[in-house]
C-alpha cells in the first residue's frame, strides 16, 4: 500500500470532508507526493485539480478541463503555500469552501 501521508495533508487542508461537501469532489485519487480529484459543476468549467508536493516543500496546482476525452490545463500555480490553497482553489474555481 503506498503511503498517502501526503495526499491526506492536502485534504485536510483543503478542509477534509467539508471540501467534499462544498464542491461535490469525487474520484479522490493520492499517490505519495500529490492529490486530485473530480470536482462539481462550477462557473469556471473546470471538472478536476490536481495539487502536488514539489522539492521545495510547496505546492503546484493545476486546474484542467475534461471535455469529449481532450484534457487542457486552465490554469496552473507553483510554489504556493499551504495557507494560499483554499484562496486560489476558490478564485479558479467559483466554489467556496467556507459558508
């Protein structure tokens, strides 16, 4: 079993199950450096994000559209800080985490 240390960090960042709830996110998938997920409907088309744990101890997000098996990067981040997550999750988005 591969160590998910990693991808349980970003989602309790993320806000654990109150980040599911919020932005309907299925198909939650971690490996030992990264998390990403489908999300919901939202404003901004996008359909998954992938966060990942860069060298630095930082994160990279990318925010993709999946439409008739074509994947596009939307837009993508690098070294963001963990308090930083929610903020650009949300400004990408159009989903909020928080009520």
């Amino acid at each position: 079993m591969a160590n998910m240390e990693v991808a349980q960090t970003i989602l309790h960042q993320l806000g654990d199950r109150k980040f599911i709830v919020m932005t309907g996110a299925k198909n939650l998938i971690g490996s030992h450096n990264s998390f990403s997920c489908k999300i919901g409907r939202n404003s901004k088309a996008i359909s998954h994000v992938k966060i990942t744990l860069n060298s630095k101890d930082l994160y990279d997000i990318e925010f993709i559209r999946i439409r008739k098996y074509e994947a596009k990067i939307i837009n993508s981040y690098n070294d963001i800080y963990c308090d930083q997550l929610k903020d650009i999750f949300e400004e990408n988005t159009g989903l909020y985490l928080t009520l």
